[in-house]
C-alpha cells in the first residue's frame, strides 16, 4: 500500500499509520468508532499489539536522527521572546 492510499481498510477499519504507511494490524481485535452526534458507528479502528509497538518503535528509532537534525520553524525564536506567551498558553 503506498503512503497515499487511504488508511481505511475492507470494513472501513481504519489501520495503523507506521513509518509512513497503512499498516494492517496482525490477527489483532477492533474496536467501534462513534459518531459523537449520532451515536452510530461511523468505523473500527484496529487495536495493535506488541507487533505494531514493535514496528512503531523501529520506526521512530529510525527516523529520530534525521528528525532530531531537522532545524525549528524560523519564527520559533521570535515567538519565545513574546512575555509571557507561556503563561497564557493554553
């Protein structure tokens, strides 16, 4: 499945999204989505277990050099300097 494919499955069973893709969880149960304003079940999503914490972590392990090198936004700096923007945020 590439990166742009939906990340709902057969069932409209809305996957895991690791290392940039759809990732099906493995003989794992679902759970019910709800609409909050209707009440009804809009989707399932899948529920992972330790094969999915697994792959999430090689994931992020793999990508954290690369991501912790990534240079901060260019307004970071100045929005710092505003008094006491900590203090109000929420």
């Amino acid at each position: 499945m590439s990166a742009t494919a939906p990340i709902y499955q057969a069932r409209n069973t809305i996957a895991h999204w690791i290392g940039g893709k759809s990732i099906a969880a493995a003989d794992e149960p679902t759970q019910d989505v709800f609409n909050p304003a209707t009440g009804e079940v809009s989707h399932q999503v899948a529920l992972g277990g330790a094969r999915e914490v697994g792959r999430a972590v090689e994931s992020a392990d793999a990508a954290f050099s690369a991501w912790a090198d990534t240079p901060s936004h260019p307004s970071w700096p100045r929005a710092q300097s505003f008094p006491g923007t900590a203090e109000r945020a929420p």
